[in-house]
C-alpha cells in the first residue's frame, strides 16, 4: 500500500493524518468539530494534492523547512511534520503527490 488516511477521533475532535507507506506521518490536518468535515477534509487533500500550486515551502521559527498544502480556497488543509533539509521536505511533498489521491481511510 502507497500510503493512507488515518481518521481519528481525540475527545469532541476529528483529526486526519496522512500516513506513507513506510509508516511515516507526512501531513496532518487542523482538528475537526465534526467527522463529516474531516471527511472533506481528506477529499480535498486528494484533490489538490497534484497541483504544485497547492503547496506553500516554508521555515519555522526554528528554521525547520516544512510545507502546508492549501484548498482552492487559500484554506490551509494538511501540515507536514519539520524536516531537516529543503531537500527532504522536498521529498515529503513528493511522498504526498504519490500517496493522497489513491489512499484508502481508515479509522483508528
């Protein structure tokens, strides 16, 4: 399996978090008051995930590099973890192109 979209429930909240094949996390979502917003959530990442357009490359405060990827509406939708080169944030963008738009969702 490339990869796939963890659906979890933590107190009132939804979350998702898209996980590669290797078990890496490479985006999480913001938290959700209901599961059908997660949901949408997730249909949105598989949608935007290919457009290179979607993903904004930045530096923490820390100087981490790390990327958000946004909906067509300028919404940020996923988060990636903090990497330790542009290069392998590169890499995770990559890895995210290639796992969301075919991912199966599976609760935990």
């Amino acid at each position: 399996m490339a990869g796939k979209f963890v659906l979890a429930k933590s107190g009132t909240a939804f979350r998702f978090t898209l996980v590669a094949g290797n078990a890496e996390k490479i985006l999480s979502s913001e938290s959700y008051t209901a599961k059908a917003g997660a949901t949408n959530g997730i249909e949105s990442v598989k949608k935007n995930a290919l457009d290179d357009a979607r993903y904004s490359k930045l530096l923490s405060k820390s100087n981490q590099p790390y990327f958000v990827l946004k909906a067509g509406n300028n919404e940020i939708i996923g988060t990636s973890q903090m990497y330790a080169s542009p290069e392998a944030r590169d890499k995770g963008i990559e890895a995210v192109k290639a796992a969301a738009p075919t991912a199966p969702v599976v609760e935990a």
